[in-house]
C-alpha cells in the first residue's frame, strides 16, 4: 500500500495511523516501470500463529495480500506456511516481528490460542494495524472489555472476528425472519452444538517431556500461570485447559451468536448456571479431580431480564453430544440437526441452523429456518432481503476489500468482544462449577469472590496488556 522508496520521509505506520481511510496511490507515483502495480492493490500482511488456523486464515486471503512476516513459536509446525510464503521473514516472538517489521506490514492476523490473543492485540492496536483476529477474541472478560474499548477508539482500524457464517445469506435469513415478529417475542432460545473435539476432563500429566526442538515453552505460556511442556496442551489440545482455552461455549459461541445477538439485546445477563460431566476412576470408583480442565458435555443457561419491550429471556447452551427436548411439532420423520438452534417465542417456535439458515434445506421450510407451529405458519414466506451479505467464499477477502477502502466489515472484532463476554461468562461459571450472580454494568461476579478471580485475572510472568 504505502511507498517502500526509501527517501520518502513518512513512514507507513505513520500514514496508516494518520489517515481518515486506507491509503491509495495512483500508478504514477510509482518509480519503476508503467504498469507496475499501485500499492493500494495488494495488502502487506504478517501472521502471528500460523502452524494452525493461521495457515486457513492466511490461505483464505488468496492472491489479495502479500505476506511479508510470519511469527509462530513452534516452525517445525509452522513449516508448510513457511514454505509457501518463503519470502516471508520468520520469527519465533511476535515482539521482534513488530520491532523490526512494523513498517513493513498494514494488517494483521492473529490465531494464537486464546489465552495470548490479548497480548498481540494490543501490540497490533498501538501499532495502527488492521487486524483479523480468531474467536473467541479474548480469553477473559477483562481483556474483552479493554480490547473493545481501545478499537473504539481508534476506528480507523479495521478488524474482522473469525466467525466465518457471518453475514451469510443462511444467517441473514434467519436474522431477517426472525425481525418480522412472526414467532413473537422470544423468552426461551436454545443452542447445541457438537464440540468438544479435543480431549477432555483431563489431570494435569505429571510426567515429564521436552518442547519441539526451537521452542520456546515460557513464550507460549505467556501471561498464563507456569507450568511445564506436556503434549497433552501443545500441539492443538490445549482448548480444553482453563488456563489457555476457554472451553468449548466460549471457543464456539460466536460462530451461532452473531445471528442473533443484537437483535434479542443479549449484552447483559444477571445470572448464569451450568453443569458438566464429571470423572471417575472406574466401576463406582472414586471421582477424578479435573478443576483445570473442561467436561466432555456442559450446559449453561443465561438468565438475561426484560430490555425495553423485550420480555425475559433464558438462553440454554448444550454442548458434547447433549441435545434440547425435541419439540413436540416437529415431525417424526424429521432428525434434529447435529448443531442447531430453537427459538421459542409467543407465538411459535422456530428451528434453525447453528449459524442460521435451515437445516433441512429443500424438504420443508423457508430459507430462515423451519417454524414450528399447527397451522399457523402454513402461509409464511421468507422476507425480503434487506440486510448486506458476505458469502463464505469471500469471507476473508471482505476484509482484505474493507481495510483497503474504510468500510467496516460484517463482523468486527469490536461485536466480538462482545460476543467473546456470553461465552467468557458460560466459562465462568463452568470453571468455578456455581451459579453466578452477574453485574455487567460494575464487570463483577456479585455472589462469589472465586468466581470473581476469573473475570479479570491478573497477568503472569511479567506480561502486560498495555491498553
């Protein structure tokens, strides 16, 4: 985007950070030969935890950026993506990424584990970079509000949660359905998913073993409490652990939320409670201590009060293979979906699609989901279109289109910050295995000073936010 001449006196960071919208620069300005490409058609991007989902997300970006710095602390993992984008610098530490390639870079992708998302925010906000950033977007509340807070602030910045059905034409439909009143207003909703797809209700591994060579254990620990390196948390399975995850409500929440989160003004519930699976040693053994670790199928419910005309309101969570009750309209030849959603309103019901849509595609229903009800829906078609689409095929190019021309993306991170607290709180509430009384408006568990130590724990080993 920016001119690399090396004469010219303001700096990227600094044009990026100064202008209203992304930078264009006709053709002509350019020294070389005609034709040569304007900067503002490519975007210089680094990635920070690309051994994982970092490669999908970089890949999905395709031919619209150009990928000058790539940061992950285990290369051996990371290797593929090295080898795509070789001409790429390679670093184990993010800090030395931002120390030596800042003016390098406009945008940046973030898919660490949960509990280091915060930290490289922060270093990409101060910095003025767009961001793409996984979900959930924090790994406390704390951070949430913090990170969303500081976006806010600087909206010059364009950011994108990876919540890749937002915006499609299935959760838009349900969105747009759902708007028309047809079930009434909404006092039950109910949310199952298929995850976990990790191991759970596991022990902290007392034996020991040795990081992939390279590695730097303390680095990926981060502000986190110490502990040794184990395989049971890197690679890939550390979604389960408290102290890195955030289970399997907050790692997939807002992958359903976004469809309906501002609609049913689900912002801010006073209680939530929940239960879990539990462990035991064997045939009527003793139960298995696992406090650091999630159950293999959790339940939670949000009690959210009255907001405005909007009734009372409980959202139900089910997770591991549990299910809600099958409504008793829906028809006996009908499955409910592996994942899904029931909206259970005054007027009737509505199934849907975990992100929305209908899960029966052609055999019954309309585009928004399949309403549940004796005869009262017979003649209900779907809305009209009234709300912007991103299809999953462009979903990481959206962003790429957005940072280059000021618009704000389907799903900013700002939306899943707030998104990321519903679930944060879900795991709240899972961790310290009570109900907890919530008040969002002073952050704080009311009922439980255990619980409360979740919110907004403190940062180890000499980490800082900086925000």
């Amino acid at each position: 985007m920016a001119s690399k001449d090396k004469t010219d006196k303001i700096s990227r960071r600094t044009v990026l950070a100064a202008a209203a919208v992304p930078l264009f620069v006709p053709r002509s300005v350019l020294r070389g030969a005609p034709g040569a490409p304007a900067p503002s058609d490519r975007l210089q991007v680094a990635g920070v935890g690309v051994g994982g989902m970092g490669r999908n997300y970089l890949n999905g970006c395709g031919r619209t950026i150009d990928v000058v710095s790539l940061c992950d602390l285990d290369h051996r993992m990371a290797g593929r993506v090295f080898k795509r984008y070789s001409k790429a610098s390679r670093y184990h530490d993010f800090r030395k990424m931002f120390d030596k390639d800042a003016e390098k870079f406009d945008a940046l992708i973030i898919a660490t584990p949960d509990h280091t998302h915060s930290v490289v925010l922060s270093a990409g906000i101060k910095a003025g970079k767009h961001i793409y950033c996984a979900k959930p977007i924090t790994h406390s509340i704390g951070e949430a509000r913090k990170i969303r807070k500081a976006l806010l602030a600087a909206p010059k910045i364009i950011t994108k949660t990876s919540a890749q059905s937002s915006g499609t034409d299935a959760s838009r439909s349900t969105t747009e359905l759902l708007a028309t009143g047809v079930i009434g207003p909404v006092r039950e909703l109910h949310i199952w998913c298929d995850h976990p797809k990790y191991p759970c209700l596991q022990a902290r591994p007392k034996d020991k073993q040795t990081p992939p060579p390279g590695m730097d254990w303390d680095l990926w620990i981060g502000p986190a409490p110490k502990r040794p390196y184990h395989s049971a948390y890197h690679p890939g399975k550390w979604r389960s652990w408290w102290d890195f995850g955030t289970g399997t409500v907050g790692d997939m929440i807002c992958h359903t939320l976004h469809v309906y989160f501002k609609e049913l003004q689900l912002g801010a519930p006073t209680a939530i409670s929940s239960s879990s699976t539990h462990r035991f040693t064997g045939y009527f053994g003793g139960r298995v201590s696992t406090p650091e670790c999630q159950g293999n199928a959790n339940t939670v419910t949000w009690k959210i009060p009255a907001r405005g005309q909007l009734p009372p309101l409980r959202v139900h969570w089910y997770d591991g293979g549990i299910k809600p009750h099958r409504p008793v309209e829906l028809d006996d030849r009908l499955a409910l979906p592996a994942m899904g959603l029931i909206f259970e309103g005054e007027k009737g019901k509505l199934l849907t699609g975990y992100s929305g849509g209908n899960p029966f595609g052609n055999r019954c229903g309309i585009a928004g989901g399949l309403l549940l009800g004796d005869k009262q829906f017979k003649d209900v078609k779907q809305p009209d279109k009234t709300m912007p689409r991103c299809d999953y095929r462009v979903h990481y190019t959206e962003w790429v289109g957005c940072c280059k021309s000021g618009r704000k993306t389907t799903c900013p991170v700002e939306f899943g910050c707030e998104m990321t607290e519903m679930g944060l709180l879900g795991a709240v509430t899972l961790r310290a295995r009570r109900l907890i009384q919530w008040d969002a408006k002073a952050m704080k568990v009311t009922n439980s000073n255990h619980a409360d130590s979740y919110v907004d724990p403190p940062y180890q080993n000499g980490w800082k936010l900086g925000l």
